[in-house]
C-alpha cells in the first residue's frame, strides 16, 4: 500500500510539473526527486532463517537501507562496524537494534555512537548500572539526525497521547518509564537523571540518532523484560 502511494504521488507530480511550464524544472525534479525516494518497509520474515535463526546479515542489509534512504556516509568498513540485534524476540522488526560504536574511552570516559532504527522499532526499556571497578554509570543524551524518534523516559505518563506507538507483543509488560519526547531532527534529548529507565520508538520512516555519554559498559545494561536481559547478558 505505502508503495503504491508513492507511485500515485509521483505520477501526480509529474503530470504537474508537465502542465506547469512557467516553473522551469522545479516540478520536474521534485518528481524524479520523490520516485527515487524508496519506501522503507520491511518483512519480519526476511530476518529469519528456516530455523529459526536471527540473519544478521539480513538485518544489516536494512540498516544499509536506512542509510541510503537518509544519505548517511556509508564507507567501506560501515557493515563490518555494524552490530544488530532483535534481543531474542523473533521479531526484529518490532524490537531491535542497529548501532555504530564510533568511540568508548574507558580512560578519557567518552563515547559516541549511532542508533539506527527501522520504522516503528522499538528499542526495549533499559537501565544502566554502575559498572565494575572506578567506572561511573552511564549518563548519556540523543540527537535524533534522521527521520523520527520518541524518546521515552521517567516523567509524567503522556503515552495515551501517541497512538502511534504499539508496543509490541514481545514487551508487553516491559513498559514502566511513559514520558514521550516526540523528537525530530536537531534536537536532542538528555537521560532524565543517571540510573533512569528509558527506551525508544521509532517513526514511519525510522530514525537515526547519534548518542553522547560518558562511556558504555554492555555488562552493567539491564533491561526491564527478564528474556531480553537475559538474552543480551548471555545467560
């Protein structure tokens, strides 16, 4: 359906650009414009082989989508550098994640990374504690650069006014932080205060966020669903 949609639209304003000769070009390359803009839509299925299992490489293919749909800088080692994960749920579409750990300096204590979400992803609620030896908590904040995030954390419950978020199946009972930032490009969004829950949605068309803290410990995150914490913990 969002295929044919676009299709309509583009037919539409290329007719437009046809019947309209006093604006030059304009309409014409809006048209070319719009018809080379793919639609992001995904199958759960793709994810997944016969057995069951989670295809890494599939799920890489997608954020290689996003990418190009948001004309990030894509490189030689992009693929190598990318990790994903669906948490065990099955349903990577629904609950995952791709991330880029440019830098974690556990001497210097920073850290930058990319988030990539596909369209109405959910990154599952998590805290992070403190880690083991002279490392602090993480602190860290979220400067959505593409498409659309709701970034959700501790405050007052104002969840009933986004419909559009669905929490999935898989995390249903996993949801205790209800404050949503609705979050567009060039804003940025800080954790409330260190050791607070929070998690995110993404919008119709994904999201890409760069993420600033003072450094990450894989072994401190704990989510709030037990099989996803397990799950990403290793037990």
């Amino acid at each position: 359906m969002k295929n044919l949609v676009l299709i309509i639209a583009c037919v539409v304003m290329a007719a437009c650009s046809q019947g309209n000769k006093s604006s030059g070009d304009t309409g014409k390359s809006c048209a070319e414009s719009c018809c080379q803009k793919e639609s992001l839509t995904f199958d759960n299925a793709d994810f997944y082989a016969a057995d069951g299992r989670f295809d890494e490489e599939a799920a890489k293919d997608a954020i290689l989508r996003l990418m190009k749909y948001y004309d990030y800088p894509v490189t030689a080692n992009t693929r190598t550098q990318l990790w994903v994960s669906d948490y065990g749920t099955g349903r990577f579409t629904e609950v995952g994640l791709a991330a880029i750990m440019y830098v974690n300096d556990t001497e210097d204590r920073y850290m930058l990374q990319d988030l990539f979400l596909l369209p109405g992803q959910m990154l599952p609620e998590h805290w992070h504690e403190k880690p083991e030896g002279d490392l602090p908590a993480k602190m860290e904040g979220w400067l959505v650069r593409n498409g659309l995030s709701y970034i959700v954390g501790e405050g007052g419950d104002n969840l009933a006014s986004f419909p559009e978020i669905r929490i999935p199946a898989s995390h249903e009972g996993g949801v205790t932080v209800k404050n949503v930032v609705k979050t567009l490009p060039g804003e940025f969004v800080p954790l409330s205060r260190v050791y607070s829950h929070h998690w995110q949605f993404a919008g119709p068309q994904g999201a890409i966020i760069t993420e600033v803290a003072n450094v990450h410990a894989n072994g401190a995150v704990r989510h709030q669903v037990q099989s996803i914490n397990d799950y990403f913990l290793g037990k």
